[in-house]
C-alpha cells in the first residue's frame, strides 16, 4: 500500500484533492488518552478541492474562499511540517479552489492537508519515503492518512490504521444542510452515549460482502454520531424527514451534517437531486465514488 505520487507537471498544473465518503461508521469505545476507537468504510469520492503549487521564496496560501486562507489553514501546517520534516529551504506558493463543503463530513480539509503533502514532494522532487509521508499525515489529522491513498480503506484507530477494501462504484447525492455548528466534533463526541458506542459488525459484512462481488448495501449503512448529531442540531433530523417524504433515504458521512443518498445511475441521481432541491433550502451535489 502506497501513498499516492504525482508528476511535478501535475503538481504545478494542480491536483485533486477528493472529499471522502463514510459508508458506515462505528464508535467502538474511548482510548485512555481521550481519542475515540473507530472502525469505518471510507471511500474516495470524484467531487474534489484542487491543490496547485509554485515555487516561492515563502510559503503562501491563495483561496478562492478568501475566509479559508488564514495561517491556520490545514494547507500550511502541512507544507510546513513537510519543509521541516524534509531539512528544506525551500517554499511555495499554494493555490486552493474549494469545491468540498466546509467542516461538512466530507474530510475537505485533511483531502487539502495530503494533497499539499503530496504536491510538494513532487514540486521538490524530494521522493519522501512512504512511512515519513504516513507520519506526517497523522500527525497533522485522523482523516489525513486515509486521504494520503484515497480509494476504499477500512479505517480503524482513530481513523488512521488502514486496510484496503473493494471500492464500489455508484452514483450519490450530496446534501449539506445550511447549519453552522461551532466546535461540532468536540461537541458530538461529547453527546455520545453508551448506547452509541458498537463493534462495527455492519461495516465488516458491508466490506465482506463487497469482497464476494455484492453492491454496496444500503441496510449497512448507519453512522454513530447520527443520533447525537439530531439531538445538538434539529435541522438535520428535520432535513431527513423532508427527503424521506420525497421517497428517499438520506444516511449521514462522518460527523455531518452532510448527508447522501446513493443511486444507481447518473440519471436517476440527477432525479433525485431534482426532487431533494425542491423541498429543502440545502447545497445538494451529484457526485460519484472516485475511479
């Protein structure tokens, strides 16, 4: 398992950074360091930020989102834990065009954070080693080792133990609703009850049975953080009670609030789409697993 490499004409023309998919995920119990163990099915999507790098004398960010280009962007920590992790002198200027919903479950940020990684290692011509590329990934965030390969991966730890899975391809409908949530995963993680917590034994027969060759399925496809999420934001369970009047079945990625339907063609996620805008006020996106 390798993280993914790119060219250094693709890293100054710009690269993809996916938005990843939860496709179920379980809280299995508490750390004694106050992390949380997690088993989950996560999944690359085709819906991406774009990550452009230049040579500069200092590091810099440009954002088409001008509130996302703090010094405190994900973007920045990671160029400069590689700089430093790598002895460089080197720089960049970083360009980011968002695409992915902020803070939204869809692991936007830490998609930017490896794919900034990623980039300048090709920039550089550097050819850091796989494990120092790993470290760094984790160091910066749980999400970021999965977005450093991207694909299928069954994730457990905190998000950053891999293994490879078969990754499923289908069409999907993004909703996220408009709901700001300050601090929202410091917030769900403390809403968790004992009820809450899992073994998991849904997302291992999902990845099980996409082994044998099975479609995704959908009766597997139950998140933990879904009913604390409910409880410190209303609106999402009203946003699912509109959609399910519509005919559909919306499930929850990471900690939300975006939720998805999956499709089994592009048409018929377009129709769905369609009927999903026409009764709630929400950014709705088509979209599909990454090939």
């Amino acid at each position: 398992m390798r993280p993914r490499r790119v060219t250094r004409a693709e890293a100054l023309a710009g690269i993809g950074a996916p938005a990843k998919l939860n496709c179920g995920l379980a809280v299995i119990g508490r750390r004694t360091d106050g992390y949380h163990k997690l088993l989950s099915l996560m999944i690359s999507l085709r819906l991406a930020d774009r990550v452009r790098v230049e040579p500069a004398r200092v590091f810099s960010l440009v954002c088409d989102d001008p509130a996302l280009a703090g010094e405190d962007n994900l973007v920045l920590r990671a160029a400069r834990a590689f700089q430093s992790a790598m002895g460089e002198q080197r720089a960049a200027r970083i360009t980011l065009a968002k695409r992915i919903p902020v803070a939204a479950g869809l692991g936007g940020g830490s998609s930017d954070a490896a794919a900034t990684l990623i980039a300048l290692d090709a920039l550089w011509g550097t050819n850091a080693p796989n494990g120092l590329l790993l470290r760094l990934a984790r160091e910066l965030g749980a999400d970021v080792p999965f977005a450093l390969y991207g694909g299928a991966m069954v994730a457990r730890g905190i998000g950053d133990v891999l293994t490879p899975a078969p990754l499923p391809a289908f069409w999907l409908v993004l909703i996220t609703p408009r709901i700001i949530m300050p601090q929202k995963t410091a917030a769900l993680y403390g809403a968790l009850t004992d009820a809450d917590f899992g073994g998991g034994a849904a997302i291992l027969r999902q990845v099980a049975d996409l082994r044998q060759g099975k479609p995704l399925d959908p009766t597997l496809l139950g998140n933990a953080f879904l009913a604390p999420l409910e409880g410190i934001a209303p609106a999402v369970r009203e946003t699912r009670a509109r959609i399910a009047a519509t005919g559909y079945t919306a499930f929850l990625t990471g900690s939300g609030p975006t939720l998805y339907i999956t499709c089994p063609s592009e048409n018929a996620a377009n129709r769905c789409a369609e009927a999903v805008r026409s009764v709630l006020d929400a950014a709705v996106s088509v979209t599909h697993t990454d090939d």
